[in-house]
C-alpha cells in the first residue's frame, strides 16, 4: 500500500509541475501576441515546430489581435515602405484624392 500512495503522490506532483509549466508557456506567448509584431517575431522564432501544437495557437492569436475597430471606422493612419524604392508611403497621404483599398495577405 505505501507503495502505491507514493507512485501516486509523485505522479499528481509531476502533473501539478507540469501544468505549471505550461500556464507559463501559454502566458509568455500569450504576453507576446500582444507585443509588437517584431517583438512577437522574435519569440516565434526560437519557438521549435512542435511547440505550436502546445497551446491553443490561433484562438489566443485572433482574442491578441482583434483590436476595436468597428464596421464603418476609419482604417487607422500608418507608415509602411514601398516595395520597390523602400521610400516610406503613409497610408493617409493615398485617400487624400480617392478611396484606398487594403489587402492584407499571402498569395503564396
């Protein structure tokens, strides 16, 4: 019997042990979506393929990232650099004269 009760005990140590560990890791990714995206980049990248799959990925992504936009809000003004010249273009400077349409995306 004491055999047994300690088996049991060191089993629901290691699960306590290792649900802590992976609060953690969900709360660090979690602190990082939330960051700028080379802050998030940067994280991601040391991240090895198998750690995706650890946590729910695209749930927390889409609850990080959903911002407070309403539908008819104006697009908020931002700075991007064209690909061609890398001159900085801002997004406000190309409604001035006609409508602007955004598309965000991979065509890959």
């Amino acid at each position: 019997m004491t055999v047994k009760k300690s088996t049991k005990r060191l089993l629901w140590g290691t699960v306590a042990v290792l649900l802590c560990l992976w609060l953690g890791f969900v709360g660090y990714i979690n602190w990082a979506m939330r960051q700028s995206p080379e802050v998030f980049g940067h994280v991601m990248a040391g991240m090895p393929m198998p750690a995706y799959f650890l946590f729910p990925f695209e749930t927390m992504w889409t609850d990080a990232r959903k911002g407070n936009l309403k539908i008819g809000d104006p697009a908020p003004d931002f700075t991007v650099k064209t690909l061609d010249t890398r001159t900085p273009v801002q997004l406000a400077s190309l409604w001035s004269d006609k409508p602007a349409v955004l598309i965000f995306g991979s065509f890959t």
